[in-house]
C-alpha cells in the first residue's frame, strides 16, 4: 500500500501519521504537523492547568505558554517518555512558575491593602459550598502537593507518568499525593467531620 506525501494529511489518529512522525515534521518545520500534535493534546493541558490554578483566564494563558514553550524545545524531546509525559512536565512547570507570580503580586496587593484604613468592619459570609471549599482547599496546598494531586486525583495520570513528569521518584510522588489528601481533610473536617 503507497502513500504520498501530498495525500498525507496531519491528523493524529490516523492510520498514515504516527505522533511520531508528526513530532519529526514540527521538528521540521512543518507547521501543519505541529498543528496536529496541538490538537490532539490542547485540552488536556488545559484542564491540567485550570484544576492547577483554577482560573480559565489564567489557564488558557498557561496552556498558550505551555505551547509556546514545547515549540521552542521540540528539539530537546528525546523520546524518553511519552511525548504526551514531556509535554505534560512542561505545562506544569509553567503553571506552577505563573502561580507563583500571580502570589508574588497579590502579596503585595495584599500588603498594600494592610496599609489603608478600614472604613467598616468585615462582613460575617455565609458557609461556602463544599465545592468552594474544595477549591480553595486546593488551590492553598503547597504547589509541589497540589500538582501531584491535580495530576493523580483530577486528572488520572499513574505514579509512574506524575514521577517522569515532575522529575521526581515514584515514592515521592505517592508521598505527596498522601499529604495532599491529608491537608485537604484537615481543611475539610469541620464541613464534613465524619469524612475525616
């Protein structure tokens, strides 16, 4: 059975283009192929991001860096691990960079804030839903333990792909994953004591 090259089209998926051979032609130049290999892992690196920083601006913001960045060092994609492990390391990565940034900002927001007088006292708020307070019990764990539990609780990744894509040891990652759990049931007990 032949192929052309002028027939073969860059869908990933499809019995002629291996993500292999389209990482190759992105090598190439082949802006076609990249599109392809964009496609084919956009989402994902998106709700990776957004589950990581729980804000759509920002995670589409992260995914357009993420992107930006496996452009930049498609070259630098050994073949190692899964491209989808490589790709997903680097997301991370820039993920966890801008949530720092973001903090480094609102700190000093914050200590902006502290010098202004108070003109009224603070409102007492209603009790937030449990999903708020997932969230926001979530998005206060340590970086190093909410990517780990993004990664294993959100988004289903194994130890094993969570280790080669923050570069760390398999017990590392499920040591963290364990505190994760542990911070989040601490933050969680006096809304749902019994599940503590």
């Amino acid at each position: 059975m032949k192929t052309t090259q002028e027939g073969r089209g860059h869908a990933l998926g499809t019995a002629e283009v291996t993500e292999h051979q389209c990482i190759e032609d992105a090598r190439a130049g082949d802006a076609r192929a990249f599109r392809s290999l964009y496609e084919a892992h956009v989402d994902r690196v998106y709700r990776l991001a957004y589950r990581m920083c729980g804000d759509d601006d920002m995670a589409r913001d992260m995914t357009q860096e993420t992107f930006i960045r496996v452009h930049q060092r498609l070259d630098q994609f050994r073949g190692d691990s899964a491209f989808s492990t490589w790709l997903h390391s680097i997301a991370v990565s820039v993920t966890l960079n801008g949530l720092r940034k973001v903090k480094r900002t609102r700190s000093r927001e914050h200590d902006l804030d502290d010098v202004a007088p108070l003109t009224a006292p603070p409102t007492p708020r209603a009790e937030p839903d449990l999903r708020d307070r997932l969230k926001a019990a979530i998005e206060a764990l340590p970086d190093i333990y909410r990517a780990v539990f993004v990664m294993h609780d959100l988004e289903g990744y194994n130890h094993r792909e969570i280790a080669s894509a923050l570069d760390v040891a398999e017990g590392t990652s499920k040591a963290r994953l364990s505190r994760a759990r542990s911070r989040l049931r601490e933050a969680l007990d006096d809304f749902a004591p019994e599940y503590a």
